[in-house]
C-alpha cells in the first residue's frame, strides 16, 4: 500500500531559528514529490518540486533534501518568520498509476505568544 507519513507531531522554535520537517513516504516508483504550504482560507503553493534523481533543491529559505532509496524527504526552513503560519504539505506522485497522486495528512506551522513558532502534525 502507498503511504505518506509526515512528521514531526510537534516542534516549537523560536523566531528566527530554523525549522525542519519530514516526509516518509512508500510510494515505489513515484516520479515527483511536492513540498507545498497552504495559508488559512488560500489554495496550495508550490514550494519545491523534486525527481527521483533529486537529492537537493532550494527556493528562498526553504531547502529540500530527498533520498529517495531511503525513501524521504526533509524540507528546512531556515529563520522561521511568524508569517511562516501555514500548513506545510508532502505530496508523493505515483509513477505510471492513475489516481495515486493524493494529499496526505500535513504538517501546520502555528504561531504561539512570545514569537514562537509551533511546527505540528
């Protein structure tokens, strides 16, 4: 069965500090996997976009690294600012099997008081 897991279920950092998320993932062979951040009441916003030949890719202050014999990701977020607020999502796409291409549960950045920032599951 195809799976995504993503984790971790909670990280605080402060503002300013870098944050990282993972994906685990199942799916064999895929041909893309996509970081995406969704803001409340906005559609998904393509991060990053990697190949199974991918081992790193960067876009501002997001960076991704993938290896994809081990079979995940790691998506960094460096100085996490508080309008870094979102849902941060994996998406996994199936090599040559229709209908396999899915959103997975996703990883939501919140802000808490005193300028923390609150990556959770």
């Amino acid at each position: 069965k195809n799976q995504v897991e993503q984790s971790p279920p909670s990280l605080a950092v402060l503002e300013g500090e870098n944050c990282t998320f993972q994906c685990n993932y199942t799916v064999s062979p895929f041909n893309t996997l996509r970081w995406y951040t969704q803001d409340t009441g906005r559609g998904l916003v393509s991060l990053i976009t990697m190949t199974y030949s991918d081992n790193k890719k960067s876009n501002g202050r997001y960076t991704a690294t993938m290896d994809a014999t081990a079979k995940h990701s790691f998506l960094h977020l460096t100085a996490a600012q508080l309008s870094d607020l979102a849902f941060y999502i994996c998406v996994v796409g199936a090599l040559c099997s229709p209908g396999t291409r899915t959103l997975y549960p996703n990883l939501h950045l919140d802000v808490v008081k005193e300028h923390f920032l609150k990556c959770c599951m």
